[in-house]
C-alpha cells in the first residue's frame, strides 16, 4: 500500500476534498513535493509558521532541547527551564496585569481552560461568545463559537450560552450580572478578516467591568506579530481578563497558553485541587521551539515589516473580481463573489505553485496569511499568480 492508499483508508479525514498533496519537506516560504513540486505557503499552516518553515534558530532548540529531556512529569509539578525561560521572554510583551501563565497543547484546549477558570473564578455560569466566531472543535470551543450549521450536528452541546452579533454594540446589553466570561476574537478571523468597528471593543471591555463578567481574548491567529504588532489587542489598547493564546505560539510545535493574572489563575490550584491538569501542555520541545521563535522574530524585527507587506498586497491585489479586501496585518481576506469562483482560484493557484485557502464561515473569500518571513519580491511574484489564476473562468 502507498502512502496516498493509507492516507485515504486509515486516517481520519476532516472532509471529502482534502488536498492530498505529499509533501516530503519545508523550507522557509516553501513546500516540497514529490517530482520537485513546489508551493509558496500563504497561509502558513492557518497562522502557524509565522517564522516561516525550518527557521535554523527553532530546528537547532528543539535539537538541543530533546537531547536534553522531553516529556518528565504532568504540566506543573517540576521546574523545567523551557518553561520558565519562554515566559520571561513572553512576560514584558503583554499587559502588566496578564502575569501568569498557563501552558496547554493547543488553542482549543487553551479556551477550554479559560472558559473553566472564568467559571471557577466568577462562580457564574453564563458564557457570551459570538456568531461566526471560530474557537476550536472541541466541546465546550464549538458550543461558545461558530454557527448553528457547524453546531446542529453535536448537539446537546455546553449549557447556558449565548451568542450575539459581533460588532453591534446594542447587543452588549445582554452581558449581565449571571455572565461568567464574554469570549471574543479582537479580529474575527474565519469569518473573512471581520474588524470590530472604532469604539465597540472599548465598549465590550466597559461593560464586562460593569457586571463583573470576565473578558477572554482569543488571539491563537491574530498573536505573535501577525497584525504588526505582538497582539492584536495592542491596535485598540483593550486589555482582557485571560488572554488565549496558540497557533504560531509554539513556532511551528503544538503549544497553546491561557494567560491572567495571579489572583484570577490561583483559583485553579484548589478546592478542587488540580483543577485543570494537562500531561503534555509546556511540553519542553513546544517550549524551546516557541522561545526560539519568539527571539528570532523580535530579533529579526519582523514586526515592524508587516505594515509595509500588507500595503504592498493591497497596492497590488487589484481586480474585477475582488469585492472587497479586508485585512489586519498578514491576515487578509480577498471576497469574491462566490465559493465556486475562490475553490477555482485555490485549484489554479495549486497548479501554479501557490498554496491559499478559504475562510471556515466566509468561503467566498480567499484567506492569505503568509509567513512574515516573506519578502517583496516574493509578495510580488505570490501576487501575479494570484491575479492570473483570477482572469480564469471558475
């Protein structure tokens, strides 16, 4: 049996249409197939690569981390320096009042335990999040997330949520005293780069203060410099209460964090004790690749770039059959008018060595979200293919 027989017969599949692309190696922008087959990567793995494939500084830390140790205990219970060390690095980026750190596997699971410790701080049981939200797949992610066409199927699901339209803020009358957590996105991604508009994300904050309700940020695709800065909730200065964090935090390594401060996380370590507990969450390998990453980025000053690339696309991306291009950032979002025309436009960008994708709750629009490793000349050549594959029936 071949590789292709096994990936179809034995492995779950997430849809019918998979790409199913063989790729044997990665390096930088690009992805290696078989028969030199290669494609530029604009979507870094869903906001994963930040630091693009193979960055010499993440291989060499995960090298030298697993001749170290790997797995030695549960999450928690020994000092391990991956660990400590990355979240000295971490700690001057965020808020001062977002001090402590919990490490988990994944951004699912990181919003699983912020929805927990909201609960378990506030004693409340009403969750807020937002429609066309995307959270995770998990239990408690997809009840708070996403629409009833990708909720129906699992239902019963978490009780005691609800769900408003993101961006209206006369709908925020609805946070109240029994709220335990409002869970939001500072830009909803999945839904094709959605911008709150000047003033609601202020006003979401002011309202949590008001009843007590604690605000969760999920930054798992807008952090670690996607939208130019470290967080996306520096563009409007609103700090939350818990910060999610994941994708690109791990520099290409499963890694997620919830993130609050002291007096709000100590709630977890009693009455029950262990009240969250995770075996592989900070795991050491996810930790020194998430360090180098971060170093690497900040050392590189990738940040500052990132208004300069994003112009160039936008200066660039210019057709009939773009509606709209909305962005933050390398996180961009090109609508077109129908899901039919953007899988046209993803097939034909295959072919001409170009990998891109749809957005989960907007599949009209075609997601580009490079490395921000990527370069002007790069961005230049991503863009002409982009534009040719547009000028083709679909």
């Amino acid at each position: 049996m071949n590789t292709r027989e096994i990936f179809f017969r034995h492995q779950g599949q997430t849809s019918a249409f998979p790409l199913a692309m063989e790729i044997e190696r990665a390096e930088g922008l690009y992805l290696y197939g078989r028969e030199g087959r290669r494609w530029l990567d604009l979507i870094s793995g869903i906001a994963v690569s930040n630091m693009g494939h193979g960055h010499p500084r993440i291989v060499a830390a995960v090298q030298e981390q697993a001749a170290r140790h790997m797995h030695t205990m549960v999450y928690g219970e020994l000092i391990q320096s991956p660990q400590t060390a990355f979240a000295a690095k971490l700690l001057p980026l965020l808020p001062a009042s977002l001090n402590n750190i919990y490490y988990v596997n994944s951004g699912s699971e990181a919003v699983e335990g912020a929805l927990k410790l909201a609960k378990r701080f506030t004693g409340r049981t009403e969750l807020i999040g937002f429609n066309q939200s995307y959270h995770g797949s998990t239990h408690g992610a997809i009840s708070i997330g996403g629409t009833e066409a990708w909720k129906a199927a699992f239902r019963p699901l978490l009780p005691d949520v609800r769900n408003l339209d993101y961006g209206v803020v006369d709908q925020l009358s609805a946070i109240s005293g029994r709220t335990a957590a409002v869970l939001i996105e500072p830009v909803q991604a999945e839904s094709g780069v959605t911008l709150p508009p000047k003033g609601y994300l202020e006003a979401l904050r002011s309202r949590c203060a008001e009843t007590g309700a604690l605000l969760i940020f999920d930054e798992s695709q807008t952090g670690c410099g996607r939208t130019g800065t470290f967080l996306a909730l520096e563009h409007s200065g609103v700090v939350p209460d818990i910060l999610v964090m994941a994708k690109a935090f791990g520099g290409g390594m499963p890694l997620g964090a919830f993130i609050a401060s002291q007096d709000v996380m100590k709630v977890l370590t009693c009455d029950p004790v262990l009240g969250h507990i995770t075996t592989f969450g900070g795991h050491p390998l996810s930790c020194a690749a998430g360090l180098a990453a971060l170093t690497a980025m900040l050392e590189e000053e990738r940040m500052a770039q990132v208004p300069k690339l994003e112009a160039q696309f936008r200066d660039t991306l210019k057709h009939p059959a773009i509606k709209a291009l909305r962005s933050c950032g390398l996180l961009m979002a090109l609508e077109l008018e129908r899901a039919e025309k953007t899988q046209a436009v993803i097939a034909a960008a295959l072919d001409a060595g170009l990998l891109t994708d749809w957005f989960l709750y907007a599949p009209h629009c075609v997601r580009i979200a490079p490395p921000l490793t990527i370069t002007p000349d790069e961005v230049s050549w991503a863009c002409a293919r982009l534009l040719e594959c547009l000028d083709k029936d679909g």
